[in-house]
C-alpha cells in the first residue's frame, strides 16, 4: 500500500482531530432534548445549571444534639473521603436509597464522633441526619437560621465508653 | 468554493511558532500536574471509600467493581511521571498520548464515587489535544536533543517527525482547536441553563440568586467555614443579579462567536474572567483553571509574554 505524502499526513491528523474532538465535545447537546441521564467525564453536559430554585430552599443535613438540646453543626468529613460535594451528594443518596441506609451513614458519623477526645464533638450525644426547608431571604439576609420545616430521618445515639462506665450499676 | 476553503484555512491554520504550542504544553501540562500532587491524597482516600458509593464514569466505565486502592495508588504515580515528561517536553510522540490516556483513566476513577467535578474538564480535554499533537517542538527536552543531538537516532526515537522549524500551520491548528473546544463548553454551559426548566428566565436573575443560595445553605449547614460573606450582595439588588444573569448567558452562549476574530476572542476572554471571579466571590468557588486564566492561554501569544519575562529576568540579573 502506497503511503501518503507527507503534506497530506499532517492535513489527514489535523481533520480527523478537529472534526472528531469538536463533534465529540459538542455530542451531549442532544442531552438537552431527549432529557436528562447521568452526566459523564470529560464530556459533560452541565445538569447542575439545568435546575430550578425557588425562594424556599431544600437541604439534606446532618447535626449534632447535646444533652441540654443544643444543635451542633456537623461537618462533611464525618461521613465522606471526597470533597464537600461529593459527601452532600453521598448524604443525598444514602437518605434516597432508604433509612436502613441513612442510618448506616448516621451510625457512621455517631462512630466518629464517639472517637472526638475534645472540643464541642464530645457534648454531642445524638446524631441526626435530617431535611430541612428553608426561605432564602430569611436565612441570609435576616440570620434567622431557624428551619421553615424540618424531618429528622433518623437519629442514632453517641456511644461513649466514659458515659457507659458512668451509667453501668 | 475557493473562497470556503480559505476562509476555512484562515481559521484553522492559521502560522503560529512552535513556541506557543510549547508554552501551553507547559502551562495546561504544569496546572495538571499541580493538581495530582495537590491533590494526591485526597486521590488516594477518595479510591479507598466504601464500595458502595462506586458508581464509574468516563473511562472507568467498563468497570463492574473498584480496583484495588494499592493500584490505583500505582497507576496515580505513574501517571505523575508521564505528566513531568510531558511538561518538560520529553519523548513526546509517545508521551503525550500515554500521559492523556492515563489521565482521563485516572480522573474517571477518581470522579466514579458519587460526585463528578468539572473542574478538570476542561483541562483534561486541553490535554487530550496537547497529547495528540507535536506540542513539544519548541521549550522541551525533545528540542534540545534535536540541536544538540540531531544525529542520535536512539534519541530521536521519542520526538515527534519532520517538524517544521519556524511558524507553521501544523502549531496554528491545536492552538484554535483548543479555542474552539474551551468555547464549545462554555455554551454548553448556557444551553443547559436556557434549555432546562428555567429557560429564559436564568436572565432574569432570580434562579441564578437562588443557585447562589441553595449553594451557600448547604456550605452553611456542613462545613466549618460556612458560605461566603459576600452571599448577601445576591440578595443586595435584583438589578445586580438580572445583570449577572445576562452577561452570564452572553458570554456562555455566544462563545463560539467570539473566536470569528482574534481581538474579539480577546475581549472575550477578559469577561469569562470578570464571570469566574464574580462566582469566587460570591459562592467561593473556584475554577482554578479558568480564574487563573490558565485555560485561556490558547487565546494570546504566550511565547511573547514568556519571552519577555526572560528579557526582563536576564537584565535583572545583568543589573545585578
């Protein structure tokens, strides 16, 4: 088979490349009109832009509740090894998937925080994993942090060896 | 049908020295490898999580179950490796593709436990480009053995082919590629907003508010810090937010017809960087490729800007 001069090489390279990483690039547009499906790497077609919000906003959260009923905020890095995205969408599906799995997440958080030797983490003594509406201007421009309405989900109790001994005849 | 093909030539092939495509080698190549330094332990932990949560993407698609942690630790190096010879311009005929293909393998997996982040992206598809093209003509090792060198054929082995040596269309074609790529994904961008169940109204300012603050409640509510302080000028002026809203979508949805010419894919540039730090004040995130102007270098005569700098460096040190 004869090869092809150089010149025509290069041109062949640069067409097939450009045609095919533009189309490819371009391809998830047809995302936008057949619907949505699950989004994808390193072809995205940007499902986060595509949602609605209202004034009244939805989270999935989880806190702390310590023996006198005071709420402690309790961060992502009790329940996820990823980012603060990764773990609000891990929180997400495991409420989704289900209580047994929420509650599997929420013994998980309790586990942890059971371990905390000092700091505000040793004052919790139930963990909630809970959703929340809340109205935005209120929130942010207001400061009223206080949920329109709240669901707890479920809650598990924080284990300590110490309170166990305590409690023990 | 003439005229078609020239202007189809002007924009594609447009002669650019081999030092440009070298730059962005160093630049796109040396963010990359910022982030899977940076980044490597969070890699790492991240591989380690729960079963369960592995859902693959991407590349790691084909996978029914997680690989081993130890592996992917393996694969994480060698992919660190390959992408210091890819930024120092080593071997890259062959280094180029193996660093692209082991990238978009890795960041597969590492995107394949629930979230996906598109923050490499856009990178990672600079890459890709960078990989398959002879990007290391010029600001490489690869040029240096081919000065020093020129007879050592064990040598030349890695190094790209008859390529040219002074400004050619060969360098012009990746470089108004990665142009075009970078402005396809920014009116993605906008077409998923003014496609979805919004549509229009993104203009208005009132869901781009609202987008704002779902993003800072939930920062609010788990992680120490809590959202940015500034998450109040969204709620400052409607005015301010039906504005944003606008030249968001203007300069998502009207990027690819900023690169009709070179001053206008300029200007272009400056309000995608007006639009990022906007987003990194307000909700603190931050897209380090794009804030940074790191994504942008496709769009300018780096090799101008590097060169200047080293003229700067060299009679500073002459003045020393």
């Amino acid at each position: 088979m004869k090869s092809l001069p150089a010149r025509s090489r290069h041109r062949l390279h640069a067409w097939v490349m450009i045609v095919g990483l533009s189309l490819a690039v371009a391809s998830p547009v047809h995302r936008y009109i057949t619907g949505p499906a699950p989004d994808s790497y390193p072809l995205s077609w940007y499902p986060m832009f595509r949602s609605i919000r209202r004034d009244t906003l939805q989270a999935t959260y989880v806190y702390g509740v310590g023996e006198d009923g005071t709420r402690y905020k309790v961060e992502y890095r009790f329940w996820a090894r990823g980012g603060f995205n990764q773990a609000r969408s891990q929180l997400r599906q495991a409420v989704k998937a289900g209580k047994k799995s929420a509650m599997e997440k929420c013994e998980q958080v309790a586990k942890r925080m059971k371990r905390k030797r000092r700091g505000w983490r040793t004052k919790v003594q139930t963990v909630r994993i809970a959703k929340g509406r809340f109205d935005a201007e209120t929130y942010f421009v207001q400061g009223d942090h206080t949920p329109l309405t709240e669901r707890v989900i479920v809650e598990c109790p924080v284990l300590r060896k110490t309170r166990q001994k305590e409690e023990a005849p | 049908m003439r005229w078609i093909r020239q202007a189809v030539d002007r924009f594609w092939c447009t002669p650019v020295p081999a030092a440009r495509l070298g730059w962005i080698r160093v630049i796109s190549g040396g963010f990359m490898m910022f982030v899977l330094l940076r980044g490597r332990r969070s890699f790492i932990r991240v591989a380690n999580s729960a079963p369960d949560h592995f859902r693959p993407v991407g590349l790691a698609s084909y996978l029914e179950a997680p690989i081993s942690p130890q592996v992917y630790e393996g694969l994480l190096w060698a992919t660190i490796v390959l992408g210091t010879a890819f930024v120092l311009g080593f071997w890259h005929r062959f280094v180029g593709p193996l660093f692209a293909g082991l990238l978009l393998w890795v960041i597969s997996y590492r995107l394949s436990w629930g979230m996906i982040y598109r923050v490499h992206h856009l990178v990672s598809l600079h890459i890709l480009i960078l990989g398959l093209v002879p990007a290391a003509s010029a600001v490489s090792i690869d040029a240096w053995i081919m000065r020093r060198h020129p007879g050592r054929r064990m040598l030349r082995l890695g190094i790209w082919p008859d390529t040219p040596s002074g400004p050619h269309w060969r360098f012009g074609w990746p470089v108004q590629l990665m142009c075009v790529v970078t402005a396809i994904v920014y009116s993605l961008a906008g077409l998923a907003k003014v496609m979805g169940p919004a549509g229009w109204a993104w203009g208005l300012g009132n869901n781009l508010r609202n987008n704002v603050a779902h993003d800072a409640l939930a920062k609010e509510l788990m992680t120490p810090g809590g959202a940015s302080e500034w998450v109040q000028l969204a709620f400052a002026s409607p005015e301010l937010m039906a504005a944003a809203g606008v030249l968001s979508l203007v300069i998502e949805l009207c990027a690819p017809l900023f690169l009709f010419h070179r001053r206008l894919a300029q200007v272009w540039v400056v309000l995608a960087l007006c639009m990022h730090f906007w987003i990194r004040v307000l909700m603190d995130l931050t897209f380090t490729y794009q804030t940074f102007g790191f994504a942008f270098a496709s769009f300018f005569a780096v090799e101008a800007w590097a060169m200047w700098v080293g003229s700067k460096g060299r009679a500073m040190v002459g003045m020393k």
